[in-house]
C-alpha cells in the first residue's frame, strides 16, 4: 500500500520502505511511502489516481527517449523522473 508523504522525509538505516517524489510536466510534486519490493506500477496507479489522470500501461516512449533517475546523497533515496 503507498501513503502519501506530506513533507520530505530522510530514511535512516534499513528500512523496508522507501520515500519518493514525483514531479509532473507542470511542475507538481507528489510524495509518496513505498515498500521496496514494490512495482512500480503501483506508484503509476496512484499517482495517476491522484491526478485523475488516465492511466496507460504503455509508456509510448521512442527509439532515443530517456528516463532520468537520480541519487539523493544526503538521505540515499532515489528519485526517478
């Protein structure tokens, strides 16, 4: 199950959660409390849910398009966008 997180939160030693932010194309963030073993359809779900946003199992990406993921080096939680 995800719950939403209302501010950042650092995760201190193991945890079987991990916290991550989504931003969208306008800017928005949204948080949210995973466990780590998760899909990450599940986080999809949500979010969309959250945005009332129709939500498409394919990404349509093309031949090129790329996925960012980062490293928090303060708290070692990773964000995608």
């Amino acid at each position: 199950m995800l719950n939403v997180e209302e501010g950042r939160s650092s995760v201190t030693g193991p945890s079987p959660y991990i916290h991550l932010r989504v931003k969208g194309q306008n800017g928005n963030e949204e948080y949210f409390k995973m466990k780590r073993g998760a899909q990450l359809r599940k986080l999809m779900t949500a979010y969309c849910e959250r945005r009332s946003l129709q939500f498409d199992d394919t990404l349509k990406m093309e031949d090129g398009d790329e996925i960012d993921a980062m490293l928090h080096q303060t708290g070692g939680v990773v964000a995608a966008s």
